[in-house]
C-alpha cells in the first residue's frame, strides 16, 4: 500500500499506520518520529527543529522536504509506505506531488481520519510516548503493563514535551489553519477516502476493504 494518512493530532495515524504495517510490510514513514530522533542525537536537523517542536508549531516545509525526498526512494519503500504526519501543508502537498512524479510512484490513496474534537483532546492528555520505539500508550484505555516502561522495548515512556495544554492547543490550531486544507486538496486529485471511527481496527478494517476493492 502507498498511502498518506491525513488527521488532526490525536485523530490515531501512528496506531493505524502501525497496524496496516503489519498487514503487507509498507513500512510507516512518521516525520514526527524522525524528527524526535533528531532531536534525542542532536544532529544538525533536530537543533534547528527542537524550537518548533515544543512550541506546536509546524518545522519548516523546506526541511522536511529535504528529510522526505532522501527517505521515499530508500529500498524499504518498494513494498509500500504509510505517510503519518506527512504532508502538513499544501506546500509540502505540491512538492511530494513533485517528487512521486518524478520517482514514477503512484498514491493509493489519502485516508482521512476524521475524530471529533473533544475526543482528540482527551487522547492527547492522556497520551504517553517510548522515548526509544516510538510505542504510544494511554494513561487511561492503555498503560504499558509497568508504569513509565515500554513494553516493547523497555525504553522510557513519558508524555512528549509538545503535550503540555498550550502546546496541544496550539497544535489543534495549527492543524485548522495549515493541514486541514489537505483534505480538499486530495479529493480533488481523487484520492481521499474519510473514515469517521474512533476505533483503529475499524479505521484499519475500511482502509482493507476500500484498497482491495
Ligand atoms: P502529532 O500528529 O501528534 O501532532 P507528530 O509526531 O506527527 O505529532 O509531529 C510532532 C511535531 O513534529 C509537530 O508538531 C511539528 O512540530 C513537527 N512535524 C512533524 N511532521 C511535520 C511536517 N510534515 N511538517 C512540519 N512539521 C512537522
Ligand atoms: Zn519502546
């Protein structure tokens, strides 16, 4: 499958990219995870995207352009990928437009994952990261099986620095404002399909029949 997953913060792309990855071996491409990474070995592209990131702000579409140019033609890719958090912008949208062109890839589709707002808040709150894996937890519907450690991998599990009140927010805000124009922009390239469950076996479910079909 080559497939972007379109959604607010919070909405469930990470959950459902990971659950579709192990459906066929796409692999999930995450910008947020990549950039996290960044940030933890504090290479050159984690110093320069920290500031944006705490604050809930988008990085500049330059930067992730240069990251997400280099990782689509990586071999892991051939199988398919799950585009989670990624596009952002239209800008971003028109350049991997651009790119898929040039690399001769054609989208299977763009899934909206369409959750009402005051779910997203709650999930966000209650929200906890692998500071290692990447795993996301939830303090309430999902905690790891020994408070603060990954059951994966046995990293550290804590609450991102972007999840304070303010931050989500303004990530909500930025989401309105920069991403969610992404969802005209795909149905008219005739490529979105929205799917309104809070349920990630639902969501993942319609996403197999939709692509199958
Ligand atoms: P969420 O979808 O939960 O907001 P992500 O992990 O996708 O979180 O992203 C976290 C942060 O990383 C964003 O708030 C933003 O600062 C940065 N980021 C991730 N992907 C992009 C992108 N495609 N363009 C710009 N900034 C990005
Ligand atoms: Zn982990």
């Amino acid at each position: 499958m080559k497939l972007i997953l379109l959604g607010a913060p919070g909405a469930g792309k990470g959950t459902v990219a990971k659950k579709l990855m192990d459906l066929d071996g796409s692999v999930q491409i995450s910008t947020g995870d990549i950039l996290r990474a960044a940030v933890k070995e504090g290479s050159e592209l984690g110093k320069q995207a920290k500031a944006f990131m705490d604050a809930g702000d988008l990085v500049p579409d330059a930067l992730i352009m240069g990251i997400m140019e280099e990782r689509l033609q990586a071999e892991d890719c051939k199988a398919g990928f799950l585009l989670d958090g990624f596009p952002r912008t239209i800008p971003q949208a028109e350049a991997l437009k651009a790119v898929l062109a040039r690399l001769n890839i054609a989208l299977d589709g763009a899934i909206n994952l369409d959750v009402p707002r005051e779910v997203i808040l709650d999930r966000l709150t209650t929200r906890r990261t692998c500071v290692d894996c990447g795993a996301i937890y939830n303090v309430k519907s999902m905690p790891p099986k020994v408070e603060g450690v990954c059951d994966k991998c046995g990293g550290q599990v804590v609450q991102r620095d972007d999840e304070t009140e303010e931050a989500i927010s303004n990530r909500l805000d930025v989401y309105n404002e920069k991403t969610a124009p992404l969802v005209s922009f795909y149905e008219k390239e005739g490529l979105l399909f929205s799917v309104s469950s809070t349920s990630s076996d639902e969501v993942v479910a319609a996403v197999r029949a939709k692509i199958s079909a």
